[in-house]
C-alpha cells in the first residue's frame, strides 16, 4: 500500500514563492509516490476576522492557484477543507487529548494573537484542527515549510497521546521539510516571506512580471564588494531562490558563477537580481498561463467536490474507528 501524505494551506492572502519553494512544489513532485491530500484550510482561515464572500471565493482561487501549480486533481485528492466537516469532529476529539500546556507554548499562536484585538479561541485551539486534518487522513507524511514543524511535533504528541490512551491507532506523521523551507521577505531579509507582513514582503505566483521585476530590484542587500566577506540575509536569500529556481530548470551554472563572483568580491548584486527575475519567471510564466487556463475552464468547483467526495470516504472510515475506540454514541 502506497503511504498517504497530507498537507494544508490557507486559503487567504496571495499565494507566495515562499509558499510554492517551501511547500507547494513538493506536493506537486510527491503526488506519483504518495496518496495525497492537499487541503485549503478554511476552517483555520476564520480564526481571524475574515469577509465570508471574500473566503469562498479566496477558497476558489487557491484551488486554480494550487492547480496551476502542478497539483493534479486526478492524481491528489484537493479539497476545501469544510467540504469534509469530518475535520472538526475530530478536532474536537483530540483536543481532549491535546495539552493546554503545549497550546500556550505554539510561537504562531503567541505572534499572531498579538496583532489581534479580539483573540478567538479558535486561535488557539488551531494546532489541534491542523492535528485532525493530518490525523483524519491517517497521513504518514507532511511536506511543510519550517515554521509549521512546531504544529506538526505538536501533531505528533496529539497522535501518541491518543494512541497511549484509546489503542495504537495513528501513523505518527513525520515533517518533510526539504531545501526552500525558509524563504525570506525580499523587503525585510530577517523576516520570513509571508502574505500577512504586507505587500511588499512576498513576491507572488501569480503576480504581473514588471511588479515581480520591481520587487527584485528592490530588495534589501549590503553594500557588498569585499572579497571573502559573509553573505548579509538578503544576499543569501536571493541565492537561495536563485539556486532553487535553476535547479528546477536543470541548469544550475548561473548560480554557481555569480556564487564564486560573490567570493572573489566582484559581484554586482544588480546582475544577481536580474538572474533570480530571469530564472525565476521562467518557473513563474508557465504557471500562470496555466491558471489562466484552468479559471477559463470553469471546472473547479466541480473538482473541489469530486476531492470531497474521494476525502469523506477516508474520513468515514476513521471517524467510525475512533469513535469506536473513545466510547462516542450509541454505536
Ligand atoms: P500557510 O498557509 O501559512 O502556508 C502553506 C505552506 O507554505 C509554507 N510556507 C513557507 N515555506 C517557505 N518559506 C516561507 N516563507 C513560507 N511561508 C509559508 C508553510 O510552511 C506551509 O507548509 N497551518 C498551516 C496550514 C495547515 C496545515 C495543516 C499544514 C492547516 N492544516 C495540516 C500541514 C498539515 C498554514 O497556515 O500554512
């Protein structure tokens, strides 16, 4: 039997490059190995305040995005994750076997409750919705950027915890967390890139090329030419999308002159820049000629539904074991 992976994403905001280095393309290149399921998660998304027309239809368009991407509906099971109530039964389950001691201790709940007026207490309890979406799918698998792997050890305890106490029932899910798990903003190098810190932190998939071009351009580096001189965070940032971009074209020789250019203390970071824009709308411009495609298609809703259907099969199949094992109903 082929293991199951599984793997989520918001469904709000733009999607990134550092959603598509850190995650996305990994579930694209895992799809021929693994049953996957990929879930656009809008149950986590209305944990802050968020417009319900500007949700679907935010849900929606992650689907084209994620399609345009390279996740196959056919080969991986797409879902919006409300589709599969499923999820929040469990969630409510396990949170009966999640600590409120390591709750308190998620480094997301502690950044993001802090930019919020009213803290919901679905913003806290979201690591233990992440747990079921994983747990529901008895995924073996996670393929996540860095900062998830926090919510996925605290999945990992959810999962022994309940095992210790119900019967070994649960795969422990195990991170899978390959080159591109950190992308940085382009803007501010010593945060991560990301769709909440603004506009000009992320470089989007889908975003026009003289808006991609300027951002490059603009990005923060160092006054560089020293020779032997450590790379400053914006510098090796570039690099990092630079090196990832050409290795997903299978020419990497750019990278590896500019890289000894750096070294010698002759690199003009204006010729970096141009190199990361190059390389990186050779990987950018087909996908969005895809999306284009895909939206013209005027499918994926019925997708999205072909993805629940096949995800509340499995679903069933679990709810009914644990329910069996914790005791729940009349039977
Ligand atoms: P989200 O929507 O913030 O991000 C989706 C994926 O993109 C990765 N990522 C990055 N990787 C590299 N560099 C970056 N700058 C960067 N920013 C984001 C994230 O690590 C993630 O893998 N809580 C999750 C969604 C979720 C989930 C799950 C994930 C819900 N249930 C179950 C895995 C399993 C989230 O908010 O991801």
């Amino acid at each position: 039997m082929r293991k199951r992976v599984f793997s989520g994403i918001q469904p709000t905001g733009t999607l990134h490059v550092g959603n598509y280095f850190g995650a996305v393309r990994n579930w694209a290149a895992m799809q021929d190995e693994y049953d996957c399921v990929i879930g656009i998660v809008d149950y986590h998304a209305i944990t802050i305040d968020i417009d319900p027309d500007e949700l679907r239809s935010a849900s929606i368009a992650m689907a084209l995005d994620l399609m345009a991407c390279g996740i196959d509906p056919e080969r991986t099971i797409l879902i919006v994750q409300s589709d599969v109530p499923t999820h929040t039964e469990l969630s409510w389950i396990l949170s009966s076997v999640t600590s409120y001691g390591d709750l308190t201790r998620m480094t997301q709940f502690k950044d993001k409750s802090a930019k919020q007026e009213f803290v919901s207490a679905g913003l806290f309890t979201y690591p233990v919705l992440q747990a079921a979406d994983i747990l529901l799918y008895r995924a073996h698998g996670v393929p996540i950027g860095e900062d998830q792997v926090q919510h996925l050890e605290l999945s990992r305890r959810i999962a022994r915890r309940f095992n210790s106490r119900f019967g070994e029932y649960f795969p422990e899910p195990e991170p899978v967390v390959g080159k591109g798990a950190r992308i940085m903003s382009l803007a501010d190098p010593s945060i991560k890139m990301s769709k909440s810190a603004g506009e000009q932190h992320y470089v989007g998939v889908m975003e026009d090329e003289a808006s991609i071009r300027k951002k490059i351009r603009s990005a923060v580096t160092d006054t560089g030419l020293e020779a032997g001189a450590e790379m400053s965070p914006g510098v090796e940032n570039l690099f990092e999308i630079l090196e990832l971009s050409a290795e997903m074209l299978g020419d990497t020789s750019v990278a590896t002159e500019l890289r000894s250019e750096h070294e010698q203390g002759s690199l003009m970071y204006s010729a970096l820049k141009d190199a990361v824009f190059e390389r990186l709308m050779e990987i950018l411009r087909p996908i969005q000629k895809r999306r284009a495609e895909l939206e013209a298609a005027g499918n994926v809703v019925e997708i999205l539904r072909d993805g629940a259907r096949r995800a509340q099969a499995i679903a069933d199949e679990t709810i009914a074991d644990v329910r069996a094992r914790v005791g729940l109903g009349t039977g």
